[in-house]
C-alpha cells in the first residue's frame, strides 16, 4: 500500500482525499485483523502509527506541502513500516505491499 501511494505521490496523482481513503482502509483491516485474533494488540498498536502518519500526510497534501516535504514524510512512513513488519511478518501485505 505505501509503496504504491509513494509512486503515485512522485506522478502527483495522489490527493488529500484518496490518502484519507487509505488510512480509513488501514484502519478498518487493522481492527478485523486484531478482532479475528490474526494479529496481536501490539501488532495493531504499532501498526496505528502509520494510519496516523497517512491522516498527517492526508493534511499535508490538503495544505499543499512542498512535494519533497510529502516524499519524505512517506518514506519515513515506508522505513517504520519495514521495521514494524520485521516484528510483526503478518502485517506486511497490509502496510507495504498491498
């Protein structure tokens, strides 16, 4: 997922309203993977990190943010996740590649 917005954030594709849209999903697949035991609390705590950084990067795009400031903000998302799916493997097709 991040590294597909990422690509559509570089084209300028990617708005304020379809980040939103990504959280919101992130959100909903987070709550029914930790309702169906998939993954643990402490896999969905540190998963809402990054539902919160999309919603920053959602006001950011909103704001018109400089497009490099908006990269890099995306790509510190992109290296968190990496790191809470090396903890947590079952939450890697819903952080990075999805």
């Amino acid at each position: 997922m991040l590294e597909s917005m990422k690509l559509r954030l570089s084209d300028g594709n990617l708005s304020s309203a379809s980040a939103r849209k990504e959280a919101e999903t992130l959100s909903e697949a987070l709550t029914d993977l930790r309702t169906e035991g998939a993954i643990s609390n402490d896999a969905y705590l540190e998963a809402g990190v990054i539902q919160g950084g999309l919603i920053v990067l959602a006001n950011m795009i909103s704001q018109d943010c400089d497009q490099g400031e908006l990269i890099h903000h995306l790509s510190q998302l992109i290296t968190r996740a990496d790191n809470i799916c090396s903890a947590h493997p079952d939450l890697i097709a819903h952080l990075v590649a999805a």
